[in-house]
C-alpha cells in the first residue's frame, strides 16, 4: 500500500487510500496563508508549522469565482458540483503510488484553466490516479482568480517592496511549486522531476511560468493544451502595466474607497459582485488578467521565447480541432461591420490590420459575425504552430512534440472536438461523463493517458503499444492527430491560421 503519512517541512500529513487504493491521496494540503484581510492583494506568505499532524483528507475551499448557468454544457460537463468558494484557497492535493519517501518518482503538476476568471484543481474532469498508477507523482493547487488574483493598482505597486501589483495568481503558482520543491520528496517525489502542465488559462500560465525569472528553475518540462505558445490575440494591446493598472485605479474609485485598507475591508461576495458590475460598464478594459507588470512578468513572454533566453525544456504543445465549437469568445463584441472591425483590429495590432482583414475577408456584416464566432481558434491555435517553429529553430538539441486533438465525444450536445475535451481522455476519466463512451474511447484515452505519462517520465512520449510521435523538425513539419486511429500528418494550416502564425513568428511583439 502508498504511505499515507508524509513528514514535510511544516509538519507530519496524513492521507488516505484514493479510489485506486494502491495509490494514496493527500487533500487539501495549505501550501500559503490564507490571503484575506491584510494579505489581501499581497503575494502569498509563507506557513507556518503544523502543531500537529495534518488531516489532508478533504479538499479545501475553491477560488472565489462565478457559477455557471445551471443545465449548461460546461455545468454539466464540467462544474456538476458546487463547491464552497472563499478567498482562503490556497490549497493543494497529491497523489502518489510511493510505499516510502525516498523512491524519486517523477512529478506531474496539473495547472487548472478557467480564463483566470473560474476554474479550480479538483474538477470532475481532472485527477491524481490515472498518474500514480502510471508510477508518477500527481500534484494539483489552486490559485486566486479574478479581481482576487489579478487587479492591479498604482496604489498596490505603491506599497509592494518590488513597485509591482496584480499576478497575484501566479506568484499563487510559484508559491505552490516552490512548495512542492520542498517538500515533494516526502511523498516519494523527485524535486528534480517536475513537469508543470496546463490547459487554456493553465496552458497561459505555463508560458509565463517558463519565462519568469522568479519561476523557471522550479520545474524541468513542461505540457501546453489549446493556449500557451506564443501571445494569444486575445493580449493585444491590453497587457501593458500602465493599462492595467488604470483599470484597478477605476475599480477602486468604483468601490468608492479611499484607502487600501477600505478595499481591503470589503466582503468578498460584495468586492466579487462589484467587479462583475464594473466590468460590464468600464469600456476597453484589459480584464483581470496577468499582466507585464515588471517583476512577475517583468518583459514580453514572446521575446523572451524569440531571444533564446528560456531554458531547454522539453515540451509537448497543441490544441484541439475546433476550440471554439461550443465557447465563442470575442474581445471585439461591439463591432457589427467590416469598418468597425477594421477600427478595433487597427486600434490593437496597427502594422497588421489590412493583412488581417484580408485574411478573415471581412467585407459584410456576416463576415464580422464569423470572425467574432471564430475568435476562440485565432487566440488558442496560431500560438502552437508559431511556439513550435521558433523553440526548435532556436533548441536543437532539445524536443518538442506537437499534437492536434480530433477526436469528437460521442452523444450530446454534438458540439464536434470542443476546447477542453481532451482533458477526461488525458485523465481516464470519460466513465464521469453522462456521453455515451464507446470501446475507442476508453482505448484513445488509454493511449493519451500514456502518452502524458511517459512524457513526465522520460521527456518523450513515446512507449510500447503507441503509434510513434515524431519529435518536431521545423523545415519538415508534423504533429500527431490524436484521434480513434491517431498517427502523424504534415502540418497543414488554411490562409488565415497561416497569416496568424507568420505574424507571431516574425513580429510577435506586435501581438502583444
């Protein structure tokens, strides 16, 4: 049987069996203090010491985030519980196959996406087993979201030792992996093995994770899912520090408080409710989001990837086929014509906007329509191909794996390969879902599940039983069609994905 006690810097932590009961589960385990109160809109601080031993045999709290319509798809699919929500967050859960804590198992890091606005560790969709039982090591956490984990301030940066505010939700990611390098080795982990992966947002955070250099030595390879690569479209001209902090300087006037202490004072569902308000009404605005703030992300992620200044990671990176097939999302939702297209394209990306609008040939109102429907693949996919032509040109010596998800789950709703719906293949857990699951997918997932893992486990892939996933050749492009008969294809990419990726590869700061 796994250990179910752990002696960690901070104190002895029990576990229990999980539902694989050859693998044991560490719940909600604090990996920070709770960040309410003063520690509101600070950087996580540091445990202290367990008096006694711990009972991690229950999740912690979630971010504090919105609750998805109820009888949706993404309810369904992906929130069907309601868990309790609290700004006191900061929680992770491991997962291990270790009979003791000396065994240097490699280590699996699983970052949640959401759009840094909902999402949390524990989802249906996502956990430890299907790993542990691979021989790996599984770690999940949570971070703050929102207003929560990214508003910025010129008061906020006024206060803060390093002249910086917002990304509190990364520094959340840092303290966590920071944690794990401490104090995995209890739980029979190899700090010295750490693969962070993440989808979307997590995928995102990924990027940022590998070019900061408050990050980077914390782990050694890496996964990104639809997002990550280089800059999403969705970035441009919104990332600034002096844009992003303008944005919280109005919110704060917004909440009619004059001090930090005021804001800080504010009950969580009221500030909740109160930036969603804000939001609608406050135009241009960037969002919570991750920002370059000069010290979190102290420069552009993409020219960092194109001056050669990551580390040799090896990587895996893709996107599903049709990322926007049921969640269109349009930074652009108040232009109806091709003139009022072309003023928001010129208005974010100004060297680019007669290219663009050529390429997308948006010349009717129908044609702006789809444009804003198909935003969700111009963010997620153009970044793969661009991240994968640039790394390997740049790392020779160092591979890199593209892959495309194809697969369509079966039953309904019949939304094709939707953005996420990798994630329960990777995971082995497509018996959750109410879809009606057939032989190939159980095999599929099987198959992805060990792809993933063998990956953690030796930087590569591949393994016996899988059909062979070339690493990536820049001047001969492939990548792996996951999919019932998965295999390796030649890249091909339409006119305007094309148009896309060229000007990521070329000019990405010009995305940004």
């Amino acid at each position: 049987m796994a250990l179910t006690e752990a002696v960690t810097k901070y104190g002895v932590v029990l576990g229990q069996p999980s539902a694989n009961q050859r693998v044991s589960v560490f719940k909600g385990i604090p990996f920070a203090k709770a960040p309410v109160g003063d520690l509101r809109w600070k950087a996580p601080e540091r445990m202290e010491p367990f008096d006694e031993p711990y009972k991690a045999y229950s999740f912690g709290p979630i971010p504090y985030q919105y609750r998805v319509p109820a009888g949706s798809m993404t309810e369904n699919e992906f929130y069907p519980y309601k868990w309790d929500m609290s700004e006191d967050c900061l929680y992770l859960n491991v997962w291990t196959p270790a009979k003791k804590p000396n065994e240097k198992l490699p280590v699996a890091v699983w970052i949640f996406g959401g759009g840094f606005s909902r999402g949390y560790s524990n989802k249906q969709e996502t956990d430890g087993d299907s790993f542990a039982r691979r021989g790996c090591v599984y770690v999940d956490f949570n971070y703050r979201l929102g207003v929560f984990g990214f508003m910025g301030s010129s008061a906020l940066a006024k206060e803060n030792e390093h002249d910086s505010s917002g990304n509190y939700g990364l520094l959340d990611q840092m303290a966590a992996l920071s944690w794990i390098r401490e104090n995995i080795s209890a739980f029979g982990g190899d700090p010295d093995r750490v693969t962070i992966f993440g989808q979307s947002a997590g995928a995102m955070s990924c990027l940022s994770l590998m070019t900061s250099p408050l990050s980077r030595d914390l782990f050694h390879q890496v996964i990104m899912e639809s997002g990550g690569g280089l800059a999403p479209i969705r970035f441009s001209g919104q990332r600034s520090r002096t844009v992003n902090e303008a944005c919280g300087d109005a919110f704060l006037s917004y909440c009619n408080v004059k001090t930090l202490s005021e804001a800080r004072s504010i009950p969580t569902d009221e500030l909740y409710r109160k930036s969603l308000s804000f939001l609608k009404e406050y135009r241009n605005n960037p969002g919570f989001w991750p920002f370059i703030d000069g010290y979190v992300i102290p420069e552009d992620p993409n020219e960092v990837v194109r001056n050669n200044r990551l580390y040799d990671y090896p990587i895996i990176i893709g996107h599903n086929i049709r990322e926007d097939s049921f969640n269109p999302v349009s930074p652009m939702a108040e232009a109806r014509t091709p003139e009022e297209a072309y003023e928001w394209i010129e208005r974010n990306k100004p060297d680019y906007a007669a290219r663009i609008m050529d390429a997308e040939q948006l010349k009717t109102e129908e044609d702006v329509h789809r444009y804003m429907t198909f935003m969700m693949d111009r963010m997620l996919k153009p970044g793969s191909y661009a991240f994968a032509d640039v790394y390997t040109r740049l790392k020779k010596n160092t591979k890199l794996f593209l892959y495309r998800f194809d697969h369509v789950p079966p039953g309904g709703p019949d939304v094709g390969c939707y953005h996420s719906a990798e994630k329960m293949y990777i995971f082995e857990t497509i018996c959750r879902t109410d879809r009606p699951m057939t032989a190939d997918d159980y095999k599929l997932s099987l198959d992805m599940a060990d792809y993933w893992s063998n990956f953690v486990k030796n930087g590569d892939p591949n393994g016996k039983g899988l059909a062979y996933w070339e690493a990536y050749d820049p001047d001969r492009p492939r990548l792996m069609v996951l999919d019932v008969n998965s295999r390796m294809e030649d890249v091909q990419l339409d006119h305007c994905l094309k148009t896309y990726k060229d000007i990521l590869v070329t000019d990405t700061a010009a995305l940004v």
